[in-house]
C-alpha cells in the first residue's frame, strides 16, 4: 500500500508537458570539439567538422586560416533551435555562437548550419553566414 503514495509523489514531480527531445549527445559533442578546435587555432580539425562541397566551404577555409593566425582566438557554441530531420540523419540547427579573437570586441551571432550524418560521423553541410568567421583586420 505504500508503494501508491511514492508512486503518487513521484508522478506529482513530473513536468505537466514531456521537454522536448534534447539534442543526442554526440551532436553536442561535435558541436562542442568543433568549438574548442578554433580555440585552440586547430584549423584542420575545426574545418575537418564540414562538408568540402558545402556551399562557401573555400571562403570558410580562408577566414579561418586567417583567424588562427592571430594571437588567440575563443569559439563558444550554444544551441538555440535544434530540428531532425523524420530519418534523424540530418539536422537543422541554430546556434549561438561567440568569437573572441585578440582583444578585439567579441562577434556574437545566431549561426544557422545543417549537419548531416556520412558514415559514422557528423558534417556541417551548410552554415549561414559564413562571414561571421571573417577576422577583423590586426591593429
């Protein structure tokens, strides 16, 4: 008789709506090893997290290289909207992300990318706007 009570109790703490699926974990991780890849000015690994025939994958490249070609460089990334696709291969996402590069201000921007399941791993096969990695110019 006393197992309907905490079970009562226990039912009682539960939200009145389920959240809504969390991002999988190894989409997070990725997201995040992309992130601490440009912080720590790895340009191959960060630019290894795209997809070489997305659109402005050669504009991307440059930006980039000329990023980590400065003193230091922090990438934050946090997830604003994350939206799979019925076959959860793909995903449509928007992020928050934070760039501080040098002492300069930092560039804050809802970044919207698709990423795709190839293989075991997962690719950004699109990202809008690229210019948002466009370093500013060296004082």
């Amino acid at each position: 008789m006393k197992l309907i009570p905490l079970f009562a109790l226990f039912l009682s703490q539960l939200p009145a709506q389920p959240p809504a699926d969390p991002t999988p974990r190894d989409v997070q991780n990725f997201l995040h090893d992309a992130a601490e890849d440009l912080s720590n000015k790895d340009s191959r690994g960060f630019l290894d997290h795209f997809d070489p025939k997305m659109p402005g994958y050669e504009m991307l490249h440059y930006e980039v290289e000329g990023l980590v070609a400065r003193d230091s460089v922090v990438s934050t990334i946090e997830i604003v909207t994350d939206k799979a696709a019925d076959d959860n291969r793909q995903r449509t996402m928007e992020l928050d992300w934070i760039l501080i590069v040098d002492s300069d201000p930092s560039q804050r921007k809802v970044v919207k990318i698709t990423i795709e399941r190839q293989g075991k791993k997962w690719k950004i096969v699109a990202l809008d706007p690229v210019e948002f990695f466009k370093p500013k110019a060296a004082p």
